[in-house]
C-alpha cells in the first residue's frame, strides 16, 4: 500500500473549507468560462429536459461543478476525500456521491453518458494515471465522452501536483478514442510582454481569461468519444 504522499496531504489541507465554492475576482471568472467549454464539450446545452444524460465527476471534490451539472444530467460524484465529499452532499443535494479512488471507481461499466476528470489527473499519481484513464474509459456508455481539463507545462507547477502536462502528453490521454477535440484556457493576466506588445485598444477591451490554441495556455482541455465496442 503506497503512503500517503505530500500532494495527497496539501490537497486534503485545502478542503478544512469548501474552498471552491468561496471563488471570487478572475478565479470566479475562470471557472465560469472552463464551466461554459465543458458543458459544450459534454454536448450538455443542447441535451432535451426530458431526456437527462447520466453524467460521472470523477475527482469531484466540494462538488461545486457536479452541483452545475445536477441541473442538466443525473449527476454522480466520486472522491476519495470524506472531508471534500462531506461539503458536496451538503452543496449538491440533488447529485449523488460515492466514496472511492479514481483508479478502481465502484461503478458498472457503460453506466455514464458522460464522464469529467476537471483538474484531476495532475494529482493521480504517475503509477496510477493509466488505471484512472482506463477506469473513467471503463464505466463510460459506447458513444458517450470523456471530458478532461488540466495544468500544462506552461503553468507554475503546484507543490500539490505531481505534473503539468505538454500538449503531446494531454492528447495521449485520449488516444483510441474518436471525435477529439483540444482547447487552450488563459486564466490569468497576460504577462507584460505580452501586454506591451499589444495595441493600445487591444490592452484595454482584450479579455484577461480567454480561450485559445492548447499550446498556448496554461489550462488545456479536452474530449473524446468512446468508439463502440
């Protein structure tokens, strides 16, 4: 049984709050722009009211985002944190929730329309990010998708994190799978450089977070299809 790591631990200090659900100022702002991408990713604004999609959040967390998607799918949510789950039963009464690791997810297989890994896999542990892929690609419908989002390598490593991810690596994750798609997120302040070489209009109305090519952000995210078996 592997201890418990450092990044396991950092993580679980952060949810002594619900700390997702007390965003404000540009991380408010980011999360609502990653919220909008995913949710077309998933094909979830166009789903019909009457026909909910059965939809996982994997690495669930405070459940902020599983509580938005409650509202457009039957939503589940998996974590291994019982302090983090705790919150999201209080959060997000109408999504389910289930304790247990990413990598062995205590669910049947083609159980889910749609499967969400948001801001997850940078703390899988390198021995496990296979399992989780394969896990999430496991209990996923023929047909249905797999929704990731993550830090790349142009982003300051987290000390809670055990990697940043290059594009290659990030689109690896989807590899067997059809339809795949790849978007870049800025979600902060654009350097100065960047700034300054901007026109004089362009500084003053050119959003801060913004969507852009995957290798030019520091959040990437990314769907694929499970082909039919």
């Amino acid at each position: 049984m592997r201890r418990p790591s450092l990044q396991a631990w950092l993580q679980e200090r952060q949810y002594a709050t619900p700390y997702h659900w007390r965003q404000r100022g540009n991380d408010r702002i980011e999360y609502q722009l990653r919220t909008k991408v995913v949710f077309e990713l998933a094909e979830l604004t166009s789903a019909p009211l009457d026909l909910r999609p059965r939809l996982l959040d994997v690495g669930c967390g405070d459940a902020r985002f599983t509580a938005e998607a409650a509202r457009r799918a039957d939503a589940v949510g998996v974590d291994v944190s019982h302090r983090a789950l705790g919150y999201a039963r209080r959060f997000a009464a109408d999504a389910r929730f289930v304790a247990c690791g990413a990598e062995a997810l205590s669910l049947p297989s083609n159980a889910f329309d749609v499967v969400t890994l948001l801001d997850v896999i940078e703390h899988i542990h390198d021995d496990d990010e296979a399992r989780v892929v394969a896990e999430a690609r496991r209990v996923l419908r023929p047909g249905g998708r797999l929704v990731i989002s993550t830090n790349t390598d142009r982003s300051a490593r987290e000390l809670k994190h055990f990697r940043h991810y290059p594009v290659r690596r990030f689109r690896a994750l989807f590899d067997g799978m059809s339809d795949v798609r790849l978007l870049g997120l800025i979600p902060y302040f654009p350097a100065l450089r960047y700034l300054m070489a901007a026109p004089i209009v362009g500084r003053l109305w050119r959003s801060r977070i913004r969507l852009c090519h995957p290798a030019h952000g520091q959040v990437i995210l990314g769907v694929g299809r499970k082909p039919p078996q």
